[in-house]
C-alpha cells in the first residue's frame, strides 16, 4: 500500500511538472509570436492635439516593424482619466495599450480626491516617446520682452493679466502657477476645455499670457501673433534659439516637462513589454520622424521600461510638490 501511494504520489508530481513545463512554453511561444493580431494604443484626450500626433507617428512605424496594425482609439474626458482608467481595467494581454501623459500619470493622482485608477500600480510603463518642452508667451499688448519686463508689469498691475490654460490641474496650468509663486506676482488664471481654444483666445487678447506647448504655439509665434518669453525646460530649443530658458533668464530650476509615453496594463507580460519598448526606441531613431517631431517642436527620446518608470516617479514628486504649494484643487 505505501509502494502504492509513493508511485501515485510520484505520478501525479510527474504530470504537475509536466503540465507547468507546457503551460511555460506554451507562454513563452505566446509572448515570442506577439503581436499575432491588431493592437489598439489608448490615447485619453481628443484627436489632433501633440499626444495624438506622437503616438500615430510612432505607431505607423511599429506597425512596419512588427507587422501588425497598430490602432489609435481617442478616450477623452475627465482631464485624461476616462481613457487611463479603461487601459487600467482593460486586459493585460499585450494588446491594448495607454498614450501615458503626465496629466492622468503624474499630475491627476494629486489633483483628484477620487481617482478609480492607482497610476503607480495599475501600470507597466514600456518607453517615453516625445517631450513637448512649454514656452511661456504673451500676446503683443503685453509691453514685456524679457521674462524681468514681464514680472515688472504684472508686479505693477495686480489681478489685471490673465493667464490660460488647457484645463485646470493641466502641465500648463501648474506652469503657470509655479511661475506666479516663484516671481510672486498675482495673475488670474483661465482654464478652457482644451488647449486649442486656449490658444485662440490668447491670440485673440482675451488671455494675455500662457505657458504653450511648442507644436501649439509655433505658428503663432513665427507670425508675430504672439511673443515668446522663455522656455520652461533645460536648453534651449533649436527652432527658437535666441529665447533663452527660465533658468538663464533668472528663474532657477523652473523646468516642466509634458511629455508622452506608453504604457501597458499592470501584468502584461514582461517580454510583451520589453520587446514593445525596444520597437519604440527603434522608431525614435528613424531619422524622418525625429525631423518631424522636431520641427513641430518635439523632442523625440526613448528609454527601458525602468528608466521610464523611475522617470515618471520623479516628475510626479515634483508635480505633488507644486500642487500642494499652490493650493490647486480639481473641480
């Protein structure tokens, strides 16, 4: 009987094991085929803005080098939380994926009393893809030509300049509000829905001043419509070298990154995600779309899923810091 029961017991370790090893390779054949089929990138705000312009570049050469169709879907709504939070819930199988910005990623977390997604844990972060480095502008009417002109004019006209903003607790709002606690000037701040009107309006002199993107405010600068102050990163950016940064124009460390990644459910394999990551850096490289990327005022970068995710640690300790100092609140 003891005969018995040890060669059962040996049977049925045997199969365990057996099992085990065709279930590991039957995984590992899975994650080395993918993508087998069409993958959707998530990006949680409307089309047509610099974040859907990074990941559709990015994505029409992944679909080249990894010989599937790399689909873009638009989830806006609640300041990028609706779509985080559907690629937060969504299944971590290697085919749906989030356009990670630092608005939902490392701003919102601080921002919203409830959030239905945790940022640090519900994601995988696979690679940076751009930085869209800000520039403060002003419309013409403001008599400053230098960020020391600017904060000489609104220290000497309290409560009477409006600054816009793509929404509040937005990188442009916190910009805007870092700068008014740094030069300790009072500005009134305007949120709109959406970066696009916020710059029609300062454009239109409804605004007088606003931290921009580049791709935003580009064309509108080039024209004379608006006047570029300072840039909000670094160094200085190739398309406007004579503006210097914040720093060299005496603000220290005034830097504000906005940028955009990918990143993939929580769980999704870790080979989905590494190859991912490695296609992405590849596509930056392509010399066509770093051109394009930068002549709209993109910095094109990549790096390892873990560089990206300590990247994003530390702009959201930064972010969390401004928050708490400024006393913004979502509404």
């Amino acid at each position: 009987m003891h005969i018995a029961h040890y060669f059962c017991s040996r049977l049925a370790t045997i199969v365990f094991v057996a099992l085990a090893l065709v279930t590991q390779s039957a995984t590992a054949q899975t994650n080395d085929a993918w993508p087998t089929k069409p993958v959707r990138f998530v990006v949680p705000y409307v089309a047509g803005g610099a974040s859907d312009i990074t990941v559709r570049s990015v994505a029409q050469l992944l679909t080249t080098s990894l010989g599937q169709t790399m689909m873009v879907e638009n989830k806006a709504g609640g300041g990028g939380n609706i779509g985080t939070d559907f690629v937060a819930k969504a299944a971590p199988d290697g085919y749906t994926f989030l356009m990670a910005y630092a608005g939902p990623i490392a701003i919102n977390p601080h921002l919203y009393k409830n959030i239905a997604f945790n940022a640090q844990k519900d994601f995988a972060p696979v690679s940076l893809m751009a930085d869209a480095p800000l520039i403060l502008a002003v419309h013409p009417s403001v008599p400053a030509n230098n960020l020391a002109e600017l904060i000489a004019y609104l220290k000497a006209n309290p409560d009477q300049v409006f600054f816009g903003s793509s929404g509040t607790g937005g990188a442009d709002h916190l910009a805007g509000e870092l700068f008014r606690l740094q030069a300790g000037v009072r500005i009134n701040h305007i949120p709109f829905k959406g970066g696009a009107q916020a710059v029609v309006d300062l454009v239109a002199g409804r605004t007088q001043m606003e931290f921009l993107t580049i791709p935003g405010g580009l064309s509108h600068i080039r024209a004379g419509r608006l006047k570029a102050i300072a840039l909000a990163s670094s160094k200085r950016f190739p398309l406007f070298p004579d503006v210097p940064t914040m720093t060299e124009a005496g603000m220290k460390d005034f830097e504000i990154h906005n940028w955009y990644g990918i990143s993939a459910p929580a769980g999704t394999p870790a080979p989905i995600v590494q190859r991912l990551s490695r296609a992405i850096h590849e596509a930056i490289q392509d010399p066509n779309l770093r051109t394009r990327f930068q002549e709209i005022g993109l910095v094109p970068m990549a790096n390892t899923p873990e560089e990206f995710a300590a990247f994003i640690q530390r702009d959201s300790e930064k972010w969390k810091k401004i928050i708490q100092d400024s006393g913004v609140t979502a509404e």
